[in-house]
C-alpha cells in the first residue's frame, strides 16, 4: 500500500433502512478498486454490522476493539480483492450504536491516522439518523443520500438532509435512487426530490445515477458476493459503474 495519501471520504445514508446503502456501498467500492483506486469500506454501522456478512467474511477483529481497546485499526483491515479493503464492525452491540462524544472523537482519530493509505473512503452507515449515522455524515467530504421511489424513503431522506443542512451545515448532496423501474423513474425521483430540497431547504441536490430493480442484486447477497463480480454484466453493475465513473470524473 502506498501512503500519504489525501482520501476523499465518501458518507452513504439513508434515512429509512433498507433501501440498499450496504449493497450499494460494497459494489461503488469494487467499481474503484477494478479501477486501480485504493478505497476502504467503513461499516459504519457500528452496532448491528452488516458489510462483513454480505461478502461471507470470517472476520476475526472488529471496530468495537479500536474504540474499546485501543487496537489500531490497520490490524483489524481485510482484503476482499486488490486495493479493496473493509473495516468491519461487531453486531448486536448497542453500546456501539451510541458512542459517547469522547469515543466517537477517538474512534475518529483512530480512522484519521490510517486513511492516508486510501484514495476513497467509503462509510456504509447505519439506518435512521441516530447519532453516529450524523458523525459520520459530518466527517465526509462527499454525502450520498440513497433513496428509491417509495413515497417514505422520500421524506426519511429529506428528514436526513434537513438535519445536515440545519445542524452540521451540510451544503453539497448527492442523491441515488435505488430500485428503480428504469431510467425515467430515476430521472422522475430525483426532480421530485430537488424540487422539494430547493424549495423547503434551498438546497440544490447533485444527481449521482439511478440503480435498477434487479435480481443480480439480491442473488449477489445471497451469494454473499459483490454483484459487480458476481453478474458483471448485470444491469444493476452496469449502473454502478456508471456512478463510480461519475465519481472518478
Ligand atoms: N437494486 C436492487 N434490486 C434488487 N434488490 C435490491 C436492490 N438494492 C437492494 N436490494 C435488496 O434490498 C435488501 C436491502 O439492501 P441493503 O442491505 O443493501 O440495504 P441497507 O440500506 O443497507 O439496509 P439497512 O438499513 O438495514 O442497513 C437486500 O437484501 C437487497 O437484496
Ligand atoms: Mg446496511
């Protein structure tokens, strides 16, 4: 690995879970590393981990121990394929849901001193708009909010975005729309949005790409696999790349 490294960190959120943020997260970071990017994918949701069962990880470490014990988090990175590397979290610890404001500050300081070896961080974070989904949101360059064309993942995402806008005067935000019909749907869902942003919170959202509705996807976490690898030719792969290219330009 090559260091010092300046990382542009990249915040995935949702508001409403479900909607696709993990498998989404793990394939944008398979589209950089296929092309030659050193990228380190966070599992930002600390108490109930979801990124290392996706790829069928037999991890041995995790975050909790950075933030408990102090261990350095390069001794807990794994390699999923060349220059892809994830930090896993633990499951089912609450205490790692909600980190007091001295742990989050170590936590992050921690992550600070490995992220020079990286040319993208990715943070797949948890659900709702708990404390650490905002922490990490705060600590990005970049926020990608995920939404699809369900009425509720709508306002989730627009509840998300007025929290940056308003407390962490978040000013740039990147809209995906997941499981979509086609590409006119995702179009449709992300003026809907942009007009309600602009005229409620005077916020002009950037378009990052739509991702179709498609079995690749949910083969690909059955298979505990990237769907990028998986079923390259994929629609949904197709469309990944798309928005890893409009990242890269
Ligand atoms: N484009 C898609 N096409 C088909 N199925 C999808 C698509 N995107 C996500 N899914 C399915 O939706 C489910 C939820 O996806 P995922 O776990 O990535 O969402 P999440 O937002 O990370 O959820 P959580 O909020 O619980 O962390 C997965 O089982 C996946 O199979
Ligand atoms: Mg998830």
């Amino acid at each position: 690995m090559k260091k010092n490294r300046n990382p542009q960190i990249i915040c995935i959120s949702s508001g409403k879970g479900g909607v696709g943020k993990t498998s989404f997260t793990i394939n944008l970071a398979a589209a950089l590393s296929d092309k030659s990017r050193q990228v380190l994918l966070i599992d930002g949701d600390l108490g109930l981990a979801n990124v290392d069962v996706m790829l069928g990880l037999n991890v041995q470490h995790n975050l909790r121990e950075t933030v408990e014990e102090g261990r350095n988090p390069l001794e807990i990175l794994v390699e999923i394929m060349p220059g892809f590397f994830v930090l896993p979290a633990s499951s089912g610890v609450p205490e790692m849901a909600s980190l007091s404001y001295e742990e989050q500050a170590f936590l992050t300081d921690s992550l600070e001193r490995i992220i020079g070896n990286f040319d993208f961080v990715l943070v797949d974070t948890a659900a709702g708009i708990g404390e650490s989904v905002l922490w990490f949101n705060d600590w990005a360059d970049k926020n990608i909010t995920i939404l699809s064309p369900d009425p509720t993942a709508m306002t989730d995402a627009y509840a998300l975005i007025k929290i940056l806008k308003t407390r962490y005067n978040k000013k740039d935000f990147h809209l995906i729309i997941n499981n979509v019909k086609n590409k006119k749907e995702g179009q449709e869902v992300f003026t809907n949005m942009s007009t309600v942003l602009e005229n409620f919170l005077g916020v002009i959202p950037n378009y990052q790409g739509a991702i179709p509705q498609d079995s690749a996807v949910s083969m690909a976490v059955r298979r505990q696999k990237p769907f990028l690898t998986d079923q390259p030719k994929s629609r949904a792969s197709m469309a990944v790349r798309e928005i890893c290219n409009k990242i890269l330009s």
